[in-house]
C-alpha cells in the first residue's frame, strides 16, 4: 500500500530492477503501468532519479488515474478482495516454480 500511497501524492516511486534475475514471470507491481515507477538498477540510477528526476515530477493523470482504479475500491471491499486474489496467486505461482 506504500507504493499506492506515493502514487495518490504524486511521489516518485523508484525500486529496484529485478528484470535481469528473474526474467520468467512478472516481478513488478507495476507490471502493467511501468510509467509510474522508475527501476534503479545501479546507485548511479538511483542517484539520477533522485537529484535530478524528482524535481518538477509529475504523473501522466490518465495513467494515474486507470492505476488506482484498478488496485483502489469504494468502500465495498472490492480492493481487499483482488489483493486477496493476487496474493494467493502470487503464492500458487511460486508453488508451481519452487
């Protein structure tokens, strides 16, 4: 929720790329909407990101916005049930490798 979060404030959200160590199945929370993260591979990317990319930042609203329709409800439970639902796939997807 932490990254969901950053998003609704218009914070940069920088992780770490993963992409070269698991390449088979999706790693990132962002999976779908790669423009609002920005994926440091090494310091001098997480330095870039931070020194010179963060000021001024600002999201494409319309990305934005289809984000957190996705991953945010009404009150009526429907983003707890699909967080539900992913991480029981996400633990019957690493079932199935491991």
């Amino acid at each position: 929720t932490t990254m969901i979060e950053a998003v609704i404030c218009g914070k940069m959200v920088i992780t770490p790329d993963y992409s070269d160590l698991i390449n088979d199945r999706d790693w990132s929370f962002f999976q779908h909407y790669p423009q609002l993260a920005r994926y440091a591979r090494r310091l001098e990317d997480l330095e870039k990101y931070l020194f010179q990319e963060a000021q001024g930042f600002i999201y494409d609203a319309q990305i934005k916005n289809d984000f957190l329709n996705e991953y945010l409800s009404t009150t009526s439970g429907g983003a707890r049930l699909r967080a539900e639902s992913a991480i029981i796939e996400t633990i019957k997807d690493s079932a199935n490798i491991y």
